[in-house]
C-alpha cells in the first residue's frame, strides 16, 4: 500500500487527467487499470466487479 501512496499522493490524485485515470485499450498504465487489473490489484479495499 505504501508503493500506491508514494506514486499517487493525494496532490497528484486531484490534478489526474481523463486518460492518466480512465482504462483504456491504449494505455495499461492508468490509475484505473492498475486499480483492477495491474500492480494494485491486491489492494484492499479491491474495487473489481464480479457476482455476488
């Protein structure tokens, strides 16, 4: 959790840009793919869907 933190602290969090945090097919190093499927997948809480 640490690593997140040091790559994304709370001042770079609010300036992100659409493409620096949507998925997208082009770009596997947004905030949101790592969330779900990349390096901070683990995280808790885990933000991917799935059934219940």
């Amino acid at each position: 959790m640490k690593l997140f933190y040091t790559e994304y602290p709370s001042e770079k969090l609010k300036d992100l840009s659409l493409e620096d945090y949507a998925i997208s097919n082009q770009n596997r190093g947004t905030l949101c793919y790592k969330l779900e499927f990349g390096k901070y997948r683990e995280c808790e809480p885990g933000i991917v869907g799935g059934f219940i």
